[in-house]
C-alpha cells in the first residue's frame, strides 16, 4: 500500500537531546501518544492488560487482593485496540533491534490470525515496528503484511521492504507515535 | 431505545436441566458466546484481560518467569470489545443479584467514561445486566444508561427500568447470551 497522493510523511532527521526517543520504549511512546489522543478526545485506544494466569491469591486485608502466584499467558489478540472516526482500530507494535530485518518468529502466530480476522471484519489493522537503530517508526499494513506473509518468500521483514511497503511514523512531543496522522493519509479517512 | 418495529426479542420461559443458564457465570456465557462468534466467523469480541500491578516476578528457569506478587487494578476500560459488521463493539456485562434494582456503584465511574467516550466517537457501546433471580439477561445501550444516570433521578436502575428500556438477550446452546442478535435489531445492523 503507498499513499494515494505519492506523498510520503514528513519526518524529523535532526533531533535535539528533548526530544530524541532514545531510551524511551515504543510501548511508553504509544501510551503517551494514546493519552493525548483521549485528552484531546480525538480517538479512544488503549493497550490491553497483559494476559496471565492467577494460580494463588492471598486477602490480607479485605479490600487488599494479594497475588502471590501467577504466569504470563501467551496472548491471543493484538495489545492494542479502540476506535477513530467511527473505525475499529487494532495493532500490535514491536520494537527490532535488528538493522537489516524484523523475523516474523517475533509474532504470535495468534496475533497474525487476528489481525487478518479483524481486518476482514472491516478493522484498520495494522504492525507498529520501531527500528531501534534508525529511531525510526513504521506502520505496516496488517492485509500487506499478512499476504507477504503467507507467501513464504522469507522468514523476516528486511528494512528495504519495510521502507518500502512501510509508512513512516513522525515523532511529536506530545505524541511520540503519532500514527493516526499516518492512518488519515494511508486509510484516506 | 425500543425496536424500531416494536418487537421484543423471542425468549424461552421454560428451560430444562441441560440448557439451563443456572449456575453459570455471565462471563462464561459471554465467553463461550464471543468463541462462537469467533469459530462462525462472525465478529471477533474478546474479553480483555484483568488488569493487574506486577511488582515482585521470579525467574526460576529461562522460560517460565513466575509472578510472585501483584495487585488488581480498577479497570480503565470496559472488559470487553472488538469488532462486528465493521462496527466497533464495546460493552460491559454485570450480574446483579438483587430482585429489584441494578445500583450504580456496580461500574466503576471510569467505565461510565469510557462508554460515553467511545459512544461519541461511533461505538456501538451497551451493558449486559443479568438479573440472576429470573435468570435473564438485558442488554442497555449505553447513551440510553447514562442520559439516565447523568439526569441523577436515581442511585440505581429498577428491575422495571430494565424492563422497559432494555433489551432481553436469548438464550441459545451455542451461545448462552447472544446479544450479537439482539445488535442486529435494535441498532439495525
């Protein structure tokens, strides 16, 4: 997918000490940029809690619920979802440290069922990946990920496809990851 | 909210042993509910995870980190959401145990937010209230719920409240509480 009108986003190549990204996470960007769209009333997203399984728990006090025994659940859905002009929204975002490509082992293949589910129920669904070395975000969409995908041609995403077939994420101060200024023009909502 | 054709939904008055809703929880019938919905290819709903605090994890081998202490977190959000007919679904599903109202300290005030917020923005957002004594589900849409819970008229929703502005969910085998038909007429899906 590339932009209807064959423009790409515009994106910062000089960053100052305050307003760099390293050393914050992409979850931590993505919650800072989904609080200021909710503060602004321009979307509602959230991350979804972290899936485990209680085992034991211990009531102390009566108000006060002590877990003192659980794991962490594979999860079988995407860690982002909510709504935009009227649009479900549904995402995962990864960060890769890798420079040269993003390995598909580093998604569930639950969260590639889902994303081709919701996407066929009318979703915008999309990957969120952070190429940590070029501080650089990517929106890549979920249909045009999932038919590379299922294609078998590799085992990874190398960063030239990704730029390629990637929309670039630009950083804001308030909004770190501002990718539904990216969804607007990709999506032409 | 009424039918648009002044139908009420159809309901079984007598159920025997098997098809009993008795002894079940409305999150299991929510849930067996959603995983039909999912095989059938007809939406994707899921509930989200309980929100917990992390703070002690333990790591006796690579793979299997254990949580050794956590605490539940009051919900930002509704527990469940996701997708139908290109529509974004949200809602919340309690069961009251009283014979004659649904007080409103039963959801916490950041739900109430949150339904309001993603109704604005285009959801079809909704409660789900079993009133477990008649063993009936309703199903409230949520600007109907909070017109009346802003309007401050009272601290509770009465059982004939329920009644009249709400929409009785059926019970069927495969889907214990399919409130995705009753979506289909009083939101004209």
């Amino acid at each position: 997918m590339k932009y209807p009108n064959g423009k790409k986003t515009e994106t910062k190549t000089v960053r100052n000490a305050s307003t760099s990204r390293r050393g914050m996470s992409l979850e931590a960007d993505i919650n800072t940029t989904n609080e200021d769209y909710l503060r602004m009333d321009v979307a509602v997203i959230h991350k979804k809690p972290t899936p485990i399984t209680i085992v034991k728990t211990d009531y102390p006090k009566r108000e006060l619920a002590k877990i003192t025994e659980a794991y962490f659940k594979i999860p079988s859905t995407t860690d982002y979802n909510g709504i935009y002009k009227g649009r479900y929204i549904d995402f995962e975002a990864k960060e890769c440290h890798s420079k040269t490509s993003f390995p598909f082992s580093s998604i569930h293949p639950h969260q590639i069922r889902h994303l081709d589910a919701v996407e066929r129920h009318g979703a915008i669904a999309f990957l969120i990946i952070r190429m940590s070395h070029y501080e650089k975000d990517y929106l890549i969409d979920a249909r045009t990920f999932i038919d590379y995908y299922d294609s078998r041609q590799r085992k990874s995403l190398s960063y030239e496809w990704i730029k390629e077939n990637g929309h670039e994420i630009a950083y804001k101060y308030q909004r770190p990851c501002d990718y539904l200024n990216v969804i607007d023009k990709v999506y032409g909502l």
